[in-house]
C-alpha cells in the first residue's frame, strides 16, 4: 500500500508523472450534527455516524451506524453516498484525521459532532477510495499529523487539511490502485473470518474436551 500510493511502485501500464494538488481543489468539507443533547440519541428514525465509526476502517460499517432523532425543520448535514469523514481530534497526533469513506446509500444519514466530512465535486479527477486509502498510508499520516494541533488533545483544522499538498496519479491509475487494494482488504477479511470460525471450533472442542462431553477414543494396544 505504501508503495503504491506514493508512487514508488507502479501497476503495469501506467507511467505519466504524479503531479501536486491540494485537498480544497477536489471539493468541501461540512460539519457533523448540531445542537444536539444526550435525550436525543438512542431513538428515531435518522441513524449517525459514530466517531469510533470513521477511525476504524476505510469503508464505513453500515452496522455500526447509530439512531438520532432529528426532526423537520432541522438545520443539519446530511452524510451522502461518496462523502469522506475525518475524525477532528484525538488524543495523540497520529490518529487525528483518519478517513473512512461512505460508499452505499443511506437514507437520513448524519455525522457525529467531533468529525467532519468532505464532499468530493462530481467533477473532481479524483477517485474517494484512493483517497480514503492514501489518508491512511504511512505518507497521508505523516502529512496531516504535521497540522495537528494541541497538547493533552489534539485538533484537526478544516481550513488547514484543505491546503494540504500531495502528489495524485492520473484519475485511471487512482483507480487502478484503489482496486487493488480493496481486493486485497477483501481477501484479509476473508482470511479473518476463516481463522474466527476456527477459534470458535477450538474454544467448542476444548470446552467438550475438558468436561468430558466428548471422549477421545483409547488406543487397545496401548
């Protein structure tokens, strides 16, 4: 991945130069909920994105979303298909602006209070998942922790993550790319959920095992 998104390595193919752009060329960033008391949350029909949400992958979990009652009239951001989240502080520089991309459909969809999101212009030469997957490469990490600001908790200025620098491929290498390492999440996610079945397997058979459930054969010879 860090290859790949920095340009070291290059898929077959494609060989024109990475040029320099900055974040605020490809489009804007918006807030999460506002206005919002405890009372509010846990009941209704509009679901939230969750802080922990954005931090923890680079696609959002539609499972891990969370109701909120907003009601009409409401001033409030809806989260879109395509939109990218970044969590706006944390605790130590490194985590502060992980991205996680919304990539399905969700019908009165918001973001928490302490994220933000940025809406990609439909224009944009700019493909979200390489996006998503270069703010959370090793370089995209070096590059935001270096705005974080603060001293026990860290904060990520909007206005400052728009000025960010960094070199992009073409849109088709982005693409290419993002490709790539989607099928490989897919394959570890395969591989993960293989190796749970057989910790659960393990844990069933020990368990039968050691209560004598179930008995192994004994060998007459022996």
């Amino acid at each position: 991945m860090q290859e790949l998104l920095t340009g070291r390595k290059r898929l077959p193919g494609f060989t024109d130069k990475w040029t320099t752009h900055r974040l605020g060329e490809f489009g804007a960033t918006y807030g999460g909920l506002t206005g919002k008391v405890k009372k509010d949350f846990g009941h209704g029909a509009a679901r939230f994105i969750t802080f922990m949400g954005v931090m923890a992958s680079v696609l959002l979990d539609v499972d891990g979303f969370q109701a909120v009652d907003v009601r009409a009239g409401e001033v409030q951001s809806k989260a879109l298909k395509g939109d990218l989240f970044f969590n706006g502080s944390s605790e130590t520089p490194e985590e502060v602006g992980l991205c996680s991309l919304l990539d399905v459909d969700v019908p009165d969809l918001y973001l928490n209070s302490f994220c933000f999101g940025f809406r990609v212009k439909s224009n944009a030469p700019v493909d979200r998942l390489f996006l998503a997957y270069y703010f959370r490469s090793n370089q995209g990490r070096e590059l935001v922790k270096s705005l974080a600001q603060g001293a026990t908790r860290y904060n990520l200025s909007k206005t400052a993550l728009l000025k960010l620098e960094f070199a992009l491929p073409e849109l088709s290498e982005q693409q290419a790319i993002a490709l790539v390492l989607a099928e490989m999440d897919a394959e570890i996610g395969a591989l993960e959920g293989k190796l749970a079945k057989a910790w659960q397997l393990k844990d069933g058979m020990m368990q039968a095992l050691l209560t004598g459930a179930i008995r192994l054969p004994v060998d007459a010879a022996a």
